[in-house]
C-alpha cells in the first residue's frame, strides 16, 4: 500500500464511522421516544424536544464540526467543551498507560526467554480477558482491603488502580506479541549473522528492537483501541470522571450529538495513530 | 484415550459441554425461588440473590447461556465472512476487495463495543437479535478483511494453482484446499470472535442497559460491586466464571494451535473490542 | 605466539556434533586445515554435514545440535567452540562467515551500511564518522560503483549479487584471518556467482585470508579452489584433496547433441508474446506506481515430443514465460497457438487445461492436508471419472514415474522432495496434457534426486510424445536433457541454439 492509499482509507475512515455513528443516532430512531420514554406519549412534549434537540442535517453536522462546533449535550453544554474537560482528566491516565506499555514491551525484548513459556501464557490470557474484567478486580481489591482494613483510598493509588486496569490488558497484547517477535526473530538468519561477527547476547537483543518496533506497528492501533474500550469501562466502574465515563453517559441517555462527538474523536485518534504506525513503517522500509 | 486427548480430537463437543453443564445446573436447581438474600445452606451453598434464585445455579448458568449465545452469533459471524471473503479473493473482485478494507478500516476506528451500543439504543427489538446482528454487522467486515487475507495467500500455493489447472472448480478448491489449510488461521481467529461476543454480551450488562434480573454476567458483575460489603459472593463467583471462561477458551486454542500449526503465522490477539 | 609460515590460519581436529534429543551423530571425527591464503572447497551431496561443519566450528549451531567432541586451533590459539565470550571476541574479527541466503542474512529494517558497521560498532571503539568510511572504502574494495547509495539502502532495494557483496564486505571489514563462506553463490544467477567467487580471489590475494567454500558444485569447486575436501554421510573421505584442473573444458558448457526420436510435428506456437506488471496502489484508490516489461515480443514453436530448455538470469521472464504459456498469466500481446487452438486463461477454461506445470518447489506443490492419491486423482475427478477408475488411474500413474501404489494413501509430509516431484509429475500427468512446463524442477532438490527427476521428464516425453518446457538458469540441467535451448535476458529473447 502506497502513503496515498493509506491517507486515503485513515480519511475515508473518520468519515465513514462519523457517518455511520449518524446514521444509526439521527436517522433511524426518534431521538425524542428514546430520550422522553412515556413523555413521549404527549406531541407537544415531543415539539419540544424536537426544538431543542432535533437533529440536524449531516452537511450541517460536518460544517459545525470542522469549526469545531460538535454541537450541545441533552443538558445544554457544548460537546467540545464536555469532551474538552473529559478528556483533560482522562489524557494522564492514558500517557502513563501508554508510557508503561512501552516499557513492558522494551523490558520483553530485552528479558524474554528464548523459549515460548508462562510469561507468554499469562500475556496471552490476560490480552484476552474483556476489558471491564480488570477494573471490576480492581474494585474487588480495594473494596476487599477497605472492608477488611479500613484503609482510604488515596489519589496516588486509585490512579495506579485506574493506570493499571486501562493497560493490562492492551499492554499483555503488545507483550505477548513482543515476547512473540523476538523470539522469531533471534532465531532468524539475520540474527544469526550479526552473531557471526561477534555481537554478545545483550546487543544482539538490543538491535532487534529496531525489528520489534517495525513488527509491532500494526499492532498500535489495537492497542490503542483498547485502551480506549477499557477506559470506557474503567472510569465508570471506579467512579471517575473523563472520557469513558462521558461516553457511557452518552449511551445510556442516548445523547446524539454527544455519542457523535465521541465517536468523532475516538475515531480520529486511532487515525492518529495509524498515521504514526504509516511514519515507522515506512522509515524502516516496510510494506505499508 | 485419555479424556484429555478425546477433548481435543473433538474441540467443537469440548465447547458445548459446559454450557450444557450450565444449562442442567440451572434446571436442577432452579425449582422455586427461595427467600432473598437468604445466607449459605445445603440447599444454597452461595446463598441467594436478591430475586430469591441460588448464586451459584444462576451465574453458572448465565455462564453457559453467554457460551451458547457467542458460539451461535460466532458461527453465524463467520460463515457469512468465509463467503464474503471468497467473493473477495475472487479475480475481478479487487474493487470489492477496497470495498470490504475501507469497511473493515471504518469499524476498527471506534471499539466494537460502543457500535453495539449505540446500534441497542438506536434499533428497536429483541436484545438478542439486536445485539447478535450488530455484533455480526460490525464483525463481519474486520472478519471478512482477515479471512480474505489468508485466503489470498493460499490461493497464491502452488498446490493451488495446480488445482486449477486440473480443472477443480471454485467450491473444491474453496472446500478441499483454502478451508483446510486455513484452519491454522480461523480456528484461533473463531475463538477470538468467540471472547470478543461474549464480552460483549457482558458488556451491555456492565454499564447498566440490561434487566437486573436478566441471567447475565455483565449484570451479575454490576449488581455484585453494588453489593459487594454485604454479599461480596456474586462478585467474587462473576469474576471467577469470566476467568475460567477465558482461561478455557485459551485451553481450547492452545488445543487448536497444537492440532492445526501455523508455523508461527498467528500471532496473539485481543478480544478485538 | 608468533606465526610461522606454513603454520595453519585454522586447524581443526576430531569435530563432532550429535544431536543432543536422540544422541546421533550429524558429523563424525572431521579434522583439515586451512592455510593462510589458501581456497579450500568442502565438497558434498545435501545433507552430507558441510554446513553443519561449518556452523560447528563458528559456534553458531542450534539446539538440539551441539559440539560432541574436537578441539579448533586458531592462529595458534585453541578455541572452544562451546564457549560464547572467547568466541564473541573471535568473530568477525579473526573467524568470519557468510551464508548461502544473502536476502534472509541480512537484517530488512535497517540499512546495510548500518549492518555493515556491526563488527566496527562490537569489537573496536571507532567513532561514527570514521566506522561509515571504512564501510564505504571496503564497499568500493567488493565492486559498488556507488558506495554511498549501498550504504543507505536497506535489503529490500538491493539484487542477490548486491547483497552478498555487502555480506563480504561486514564480513571482512576486519581482516579476519579465515573466512567460512557456505554456498554462497547458490541462491544467486550465473553473473552474480562469477562476481562473488571473483571477489573471494581476491580477498585471498589481498589479504591472505583463508577461505573454506562450501559447494555441492564440483566444476566450481575445481575452478576456484587449491584444494577439495569431500564429505559425505558427516564424514570426510580419505584424499589429498588436490585438484585435478580441466582447464580446456568450460564449467557449464552445452555439450551432448541429443539423437532423434522424437516427432517434430508443431505443438506449441508463441508469437509476439509480451507482458508488462503494474506495482503498487489500491485498486481503486491507490495510483500505480511502476510499470515493469517482464517479456517482450517472444517468438518460438515448439515440436510435439521436444524438450525445450529456456535459460536465464534472475528476472529474464522465464517464470512469467511459463505461466503465460499456461494460462495462468493474461500476457498483454501475443498469442499462444496449442494444438492449433488458444491457450485459455484460467477463469475462462472449462475442464483440465491442457498444459501442467511442475514448480520448483515440491514441498509446497502439493496439498499438505490430502492424500498423494487424491491430489493425483483432482483432473479426472474434474471431468466426472468415476472413483473406481480414477484411482486404477492414480496408482498407474504413480507407478510410470516410479513410485510404488501405497504412495497412493501417504500425506505429502511422508515423503522426501524428489518424492513430492515425482507425485507433482503423476499429477500433471493425470490429466493428459499436450504440454509440460517445468519451472526449475530441480531446483530445491539435491543434484542426484534432480538428475534422476530430469531422466523421468526426459523417458516421459518419449513414451507419451509430451512436449516439455524446461526452464532453468542452471546450464547443466538444461544441457542434460533439452533438444534445444532458448536464452533470455531482460524478458527478450537473445538465442535459440541446438544441443
């Protein structure tokens, strides 16, 4: 695939899932039976819902946004600026998460044993676990202490609880698969040569990050992705403000211009990054 | 024969058995309602919940429902994405091939979880089949593009090639040389899909769209953090039921990774939500 | 301790390796010597231990594999191969190797000038700017016209030939004193194999290196070498190992003149035959990129019972040639007349094509999830033969290329790859065909399962009047068998002669 190609599809992508996103919130249902229930038995409520909160035309929907307009929640607040706050507190958990991953993944390319064994097992089975599974054990382990010690939860440890619930279980993929590629890598025949000239076994597993970091792009955006499905569950279930929190607001009230203002920036941020996946890959020379 | 060893000559009977379990639990013991919240007996060795109905009976068996409604909507999930894909391998389908990896590029941009959200607040209808037939709307297309993937380079083998010009039709080359080369690729991709519908029946319950008293670990895990300090069981067993759910779906791909080698060509895999 | 003269670079004495799961010996009680200065060839059918030899005395064996016994004396100091710190410090700097598959040798992510600068980076404290001029002079010393674009590509961008000059040259940069060098021109075209083994002349001349090079290829063997170790079964044979020069006669010459026999009725007629490949882009989205002229304006007949060899470098056409001639690649102008008719393109051919191919690689021309018999019995099943008969048919057919009837129920990972070819061949024979084309059949075979290969072609062409296309870039597999040979060269045709 060609740099062309693949601008095009990340394009084509934003737009095709705002669409989509669009056409499942503003166009099949009415808004005003989801959003009023039994109030939705009385047309002048319903006129006045419609007033307040009809949706607007697509063309419309895409001019507001490219001046940044997302439109007003079902409380009267501008999406951007509830995105904006939500966000603002859920960007550090997702650094610290992403940060740690990276580390995990450079310590595994460095540590992995040579042979497939528990660290791999244990990657692949907590890669597999749905995303909310993490934070409910986070709840068990807090709650359980509490009850048991009466202990207060502080700032610093319900972050790491929170950190530690969004990134397991991306963060065990990209170990996993970094466990995965190193090991078929050591066993390459370039490997194989640079220990034909003398590189100990520390360097060699040092240059073959070069190789892990190109093999694992792809990856990224699954990560990312992941990390975005576990903070969805992650903040609600530990009772914190941001993103996911936001988004499962969205759902559960069934807030159209909210649920398109999420799904406008979640899709723009994988975007990001398979734009930054595009970036390594072609700098390492590799098929797109 | 060991057991063992039966279990995983036959890994489709391996995975209808517990829901089965489950299934003949909850019927043995789901008689008449006992008295709510009523503590440990013989009787209730997990007590009851707040409905009257034994923990331990209702979450097994909503652990085997979950089972049986992921093998059904998977299955349903691939068949149409082996078809999809063979119609995009095809020669003079490389439009329909973009056709089938913008969509799949469409779908991955938002977690399949919050598609599925917004598809149950957005259709109206049974959950089952709404959540069934978004999950399978939103599925089908990465599944497609996956499947087409393999596909693709089987249909470059040599042995391949051979077989057409023996003059083997499509559906012979399709059912006796891309299906069977490609289960080293689609057993382990079926579980995948398997773990991502089950999740994401959980999920629906997790966030609170579902019924209280519907037979559903999501719900059972919710209900479980809010009862945690008086009946910290229902939390603790919905917990343990994901893992061992999980824990066995990895067994079984274990299993089918040792019966159908990839010689390294599949790697580890998210639930994809 | 100082080095005398007729002091040996490397000797080796007593080398074993047995696989450590089953305890058998892989190569048993090797001892030889190199000199400095010296090419020394180690000879031997595949499988005999040459490679493994090799890998042994570097160190660089792969479990189960391990060093049993022997000792190595380097320069005059004694080297355990077993182990890694002292030969961490040996290699690349006095012990070096190059391998057989320049394209998988080298690492695809980072450019070559980078990789060429490992043994500077590992065992010398040179700084950047000078580790890159030492790069770029010793790619200038190995032929590159332009040592500044090698030193930026990466593997991808670069030829067989390219790639295994840029493995010399890491390999040498440090002058080590012995060079193991395994088949390094196998996986390369005849031109590229002439610059390598050139090369090694001249590392030898220029820096009194001593070199063992591995080959299954006599004639090369004794065109390059002072002296030829044979092996065979882990085993050195008994001899002096000299070389008997046989200056008059040419290593790869077209040499037997082939007796008639064979019908000369037209079969296949190709004219004006061209093909161009399009890379790069979505269809659909994506912009082509290159247009690449694979063949253009191929002209030849073919006779019915005739061997036709089709030779050429790496990337002459000959591959698109032959699967144009079966249909399997649309070419873009032309035709192809068999039999008086036009060959069908595969999508448009109902039935059995006419023309069968046999690939190069025998372990992946096979299904390996169904039975020999099966996959034999797939064009007749085709036509609607009835099971009884199509497998009367399948077990005749294994028998006429040597394969006894209970191959009929083996899987295609029971049997060895001239066994694999053999079934391919019964298989394409199934069906009938007027025409064979044969896409270097011997390739991943060893020289006597391909010889034995090539006589089967050869009997099968006269006891069924089977037209074959024999496409090769080894000159001695087309010169053994072929009536005539056609060369390419940059997808045109440049000769036809007579053997």
């Amino acid at each position: 695939m060609d740099v062309r190609s693949a601008l095009v599809i990340t394009i084509l992508s934003i737009l095709g899932a705002h669409a989509l996103a669009y056409l499942l919130v503003g166009v099949l249902p009415d808004a005003a039976v989801i959003s009023l229930g039994l109030e939705s038995a009385r047309s002048e409520v319903v006129a006045a819902f419609h007033a307040d909160h009809g949706i607007r035309p697509y063309s419309q929907v895409i001019a507001d946004a490219a001046h940044l307009d997302l439109g007003t929640t079902l409380d009267g607040i501008p999406v951007s600026k509830e995105l904006g706050h939500a966000l603002a507190s859920s960007f550090p958990r997702l650094v610290i998460a992403g940060l740690a991953i990276v580390l995990a993944s450079v310590v595994t390319a460095i540590l992995a044993p040579a042979r497939s064994g528990a660290l791999d097992r244990a990657a692949s089975f907590l890669a597999f676990l749905p995303p909310y599974v993490m934070p409910f054990l986070g709840v068990l382990v807090v709650l359980s202490v509490q009850a048991a010690f009466g202990v207060v939860i502080t700032d610093g440890l319900s972050l790491l609880i929170t950190v530690t619930a969004i990134a397991i279980v991306p963060g065990a993929l990209i170990v996993a698969q970094t466990a995965s590629i190193t090991r078929r890598n050591l066993e390459s025949d370039f490997a194989r040569t640079l220990i034909a000239v003398g590189a100990p076994a520390l360097y060699q597993r040092v240059r073959l990050l070069h190789n892990v970091a190109a093999e694992i792009t792809p990856s990224l955006e699954k990560m990312f992705t992941g990390m975005m499905a576990a903070l969805l569950f992650a903040e609600p279930i530990l009772g914190l403000s941001g993103f996911g929190t936001a988004a499962v607001r969205a759902v559960r009230r069934s807030d159209p211009d909210l649920l398109l203002g999420v799904t406008l920036v979640l899709a723009g941020s994988v975007a990001v990054f398979r734009l930054f996946a595009l970036v390594v890959r072609r700098h390492y020379g590799l098929r797109l | 024969m060991s057991k063992v060893e039966i279990l995983e000559r036959n890994v489709w009977v391996a995975l209808l058995l517990p829901l089965l379990a489950g299934l003949g639990l909850y019927l043995a013991f789901s008689g008449e309602a006992g008295m709510p919240w009523a503590s440990f007996s013989l009787r209730h060795p997990l007590g009851t919940d707040e409905f009257g109905r034994d923990v331990f009976a209702t979450i097994l068996a909503a652990t085997g429902l979950s089972l049986f409604k992921g093998v059904l909507v998977t299955s349903v999930t691939l068949a149409f994405s082996v078809i999809v894909a063979e119609v995009v391998t095809l020669p003079r389908t490389a439009s329909f091939a973009t056709v089938i990896r913008v969509g799949a590029s469409i779908v991955e941009s938002v977690p399949v979880v919050l598609w599925v959200f917004i598809a149950l607040i957005a259709v109206p209808g049974p959950r089952l089949v709404v959540v069934g037939l978004a999950f399978m709307v939103v599925v089908l297309p990465i599944a497609a593009h996956v499947l087409a993937g393999e596909f693709s380079r089987l249909r470059q083998a040599l042995y391949v090639e051979a077989a057409y010009l023996a003059g083997a039709g499509e559906l012979r080359v399709l059912a006796r040389y891309i299906l069977p080369n490609a289960k080293a690729v689609l057993m382990p991709f079926a579980l995948q899909v398997l773990g991502a519908a089950i999740a994401v029946d959980g999920a629906i319950g997790v966030i609170g769209l579902g019924n209280r008293s519907d037979l559903d670990l999501g719900i059972f895990l919710l209900r479980g953090k809010e009862s945690f300090f008086q009946h910290p069981q229902v939390l603790v067993l919905a917990l343990l039921m994901y893992l061992v759910v999980y824990g066995y779906l990895l067994w079984l791909g274990s299993v089918a990774g040792r019966r159908w080698p990839s010689g390294g060509k599949v790697e580890p895999e998210m639930t994809g939500l | 301790m100082k080095r005398t003269v007729d002091e040996a670079a490397i000797s080796v004495k007593g080398l074993g390796v047995q696989d450590a799961r089953t305890g058998v010996s892989i190569i048993d009680e090797v001892s030889f010597e190199l000199r400095p200065g010296e090419i020394v060839s180690l000879l031997g059918p595949s499988g005999s231990g040459k490679s493994t030899t090799a890998l042994a005395v570097m160190g660089l064996l792969r479990p189960p594999l391990l060093v049993s016994s022997g000792t190595a004396v380097l320069g005059g100091e004694k080297i355990d191969v077993n182990d890694p710190v002292q030969l961490s410090a040996v290699r690349g700097r006095r012990l070096s190797m190059i391998f057989q598959d320049p394209f998988s040798s080298l690492n695809p992510v980072l450019p070559c000038g980078v990789q060429a600068e490992e043994p500077l980076r590992i065992h010398t404290d040179v700084g950047g700017r000078q580790r890159r001029e030492r790069v770029l002079d010793r790619f200038r010393e190995v032929g590159f016209d332009e040592p500044d674009r090698i030193y930026r590509s990466l593997p991808s961008q670069l030829s067989g030939g390219q790639l295994q000059r840029v493995m010399l040259a890491m390999a040498t940069i440090l002058g080590p004193t012995v060079l193991l060098a395994d088949e390094p021109t196998t996986a390369l075209d005849p031109e590229a194999q002439e610059g390598i083994l050139g090369l090694l002349a001249k590392m030898r001349e220029r820096h009194g290196m001593a070199i063992l090079l591995i080959t299954h290829d006599l004639d090369l063997a004794r065109t390059v070498s002072d002296r030829v170790l044979r092996m065979q079964d882990g085993r050195l044979l008994e001899g002096d190992g000299q070389v008997e020069r046989h200056q008059d006669k040419a290593p790869t010459g077209v040499r037997r003149v082939m007796s008639g026999g064979a019908s000369r009725a037209p079969l296949l007629s190709v004219r004006g035959l061209s093909k161009t490949f399009v890379r790069g882009g979505i269809p659909g989205i994506g912009r082509r990129r290159r247009c690449v002229k694979t063949l253009a304006d191929i002209d030849f007949d073919l006779a019915r019972g005739e061997i036709l060899g089709i030779i050429g470098p790496s990337g002459s056409g000959k591959t698109t040639l032959g699967r144009c001639i079966s249909g399997l690649t649309t070419p873009d102008q032309g035709e192809i007349i068999l039999e008086g008719k036009p060959v069908d393109a595969k999508g448009k051919r109902r039935g059995a094509s006419p023309v069968q191919m046999v690939y190069q690689n025998p372990y992946a021309s096979l299904n390996p999830v169904m039975r020999i018999g099966e996959s034999v019995e797939e064009g007749p099943r085709a036509e609607g033969m009835p099971s009884g008969e199509r497998r009367e048919l399948a077990v005749r057919l294994l028998k006429q290329v040597g394969l006894s009837p209970d191959f009929y129920s083996r899987l295609p990972g029971e049997l060895s790859g001239g066994e694999r070819q053999r079934a391919v061949i019964a298989r394409a024979l199934a069906t009938e065909p007027r025409l064979l084309v044969a896409d270097e059949p011997t390739a991943s075979l060893d020289v006597q399962t391909g010889i034995q290969v090539l006589d089967l072609l050869k009997r099968l062409t006269h006891e069924i009047g089977l037209g074959v296309l024999l496409i090769s870039h080894d000159r001695k597999t087309i010169a053994r068998v072929s009536d005539r040979v056609m060369a390419l060269h940059d997808g045109k045709l440049v000769a036809v002669t007579t053997v």
